[in-house]
C-alpha cells in the first residue's frame, strides 16, 4: 500500500517519529539570512572548513544554514544539544549520527540542497534517502537522459510532450538521486543500472535491475509535492505507511 504523504501546517507541532514513518524538513534558505551567524555557531570545525573552501560566498552561506538547520532538527530526536551532535561516514561518504555521541532513539538521515532550498528526511530503523531539484526550464531531458538513464526512463521522457518532458526528467532524476543516497553508493552503482517504475498516475516507484531485470523488494521511491518549481523524491528501506512534510522554518522561527 501507497504511504500517505501528509503535509504540516506551522500551527502543528511536528509528529512523534514512529518506526513506520518518516519525516521530511523542507526549508527555504533564504528567510533566514539574518540567523547565518548563530547556525555558523553550531557547526563543527571540520564543518566549518568545509563551508570556508567554497569559492563563492554564496556557497558558504547556503552550506552554513543548511548543517546548520540539519543540526537543530536531529536534535529533536537525538539526546543532544545542536552543537553537541557529533557525525560519522559510511564507505562512500553517507554521513550519520554517531551512536556513540548520545543517547535518545536511533536515526538515519538524509540532507539534500538545491539553490536557496534545503530538505532533510528522518527515519528510524530504515535507511532513506531524499533528493530536491530546482527545476530549470531549459534542461536538455532527452539528451541527458539518453546519456545518464535505463533505456526505459529515456524513452518515457523522449515520448512525452511539452512541459510534461522537463517535469518527468526531474520526477526521474531525484528519485535516481534519492535511491543512490538511500543506498549509500553514491554514483558508483551507476544512474543507468537500475530502473525506476512508476505506475499510471502513481508517486510511488518500484527499484528494478537493468541487468538482472530483478526487483528490488527492500526500497521504494516515493516523489514529493514541495513547490510547482521544485522536484523532489525520497527513498526508503522496507515499508512505509506515512510520509510527513514538515516546515522547517518553523523552528528555526522559534
């Protein structure tokens, strides 16, 4: 069965996060310029050199409020402070919370950022994965595809017509996106090594080999509903019965 995807309003407090769930934060970047100097302040020293290696202030400033932001939500669900949290790497680079560091329920999560726009999904028990895209107007959907897709995704994106092409590109890219993060493969399993089906009128993908032409039972990638300019996708280990869209902004308004 599909999961419900559950938008929040700024007048509810965010739901407890229950094994079947998954939260996902969506913010944007910028109304919060004004708080970059106190998010600046949560972030590790490792973090804050990565944010000074940019070359472009505005990359800075977009790296500092997004980890920054990402600390204040974890922190609702960690026994830790923001600053406090302390993070650990996978193999190919997925970050997670550090167990050791606190106490509180065991999480997995999920940061993506596009332009001024930044969502972070939470899960317990379950891997995800979350993905967001601007969606520009003048993206080459066919050619991209063809280079980067499974034959079958291309060829849904060269058969469909006009603004329905660049809107199924991106419905295609951030799910491809999202599974990989979900995974915690990074673009080495290859965006064109595994298929994304989606049915009639459907939100919800299934994962299938191109090679083996096998299913993959344990994930699903479910498109998300942001904004009429923003593409966005989560993936998510095992079964899943609600997806709640929270506002971010909310607290860091708080």
């Amino acid at each position: 069965m599909p999961a419900v995807l559950i938008p929040s309003t700024a007048s509810l407090p965010s739901p407890d996060l229950v094994p079947q769930d998954v939260h996902v934060w969506f913010c944007d970047l910028s109304r919060h310029q004004s708080e970059r100097d106190g998010l600046a302040a949560l972030l590790s020293t490792d973090e804050q050199s990565r944010a000074a290696r940019f070359a472009f202030e505005r990359d800075r400033h977009r790296f500092t409020l997004s980890h920054g932001l990402l600390r204040i939500i974890l922190s609702r669900y960690v026994s830790e402070e923001p600053g406090h949290i302390q993070f650990k790497m996978g193999p190919h680079g997925k970050p997670a919370v550090d167990s050791r560091a606190g106490a509180g329920q065991p999480i997995e999560f999920s940061l993506s950022h596009s332009g001024e726009y930044v969502v972070v999904a939470v899960g317990t028990g379950r891997a995800v994965g979350v993905d967001i895209e601007v969606c520009r107007s003048d993206v080459d959907s066919v050619q991209l595809a063809q280079r980067f897709f499974a034959h079958g995704e291309s060829r849904h994106i060269a058969q469909a017509q006009g603004e329905d092409r660049p809107r199924m590109f991106y419905r295609f890219w951030t799910a491809k996106e999202a599974y990989l993060k979900g995974r915690g493969v990074g673009l080495s399993l290859g965006l064109e090594r595994f298929e994304l089906l989606f049915d009639e009128g459907q939100v919800v993908a299934q994962v299938r080999s191109t090679g083996s032409g096998t299913l993959e039972k344990d994930w699903s990638v479910h498109s998300l509903r942001l904004a009429d300019h923003i593409a966005g996708a989560l993936a998510v280990e095992g079964e899943v019965a609600r997806i709640f869209i929270l506002d971010a902004t909310t607290i860091l308004d708080r």
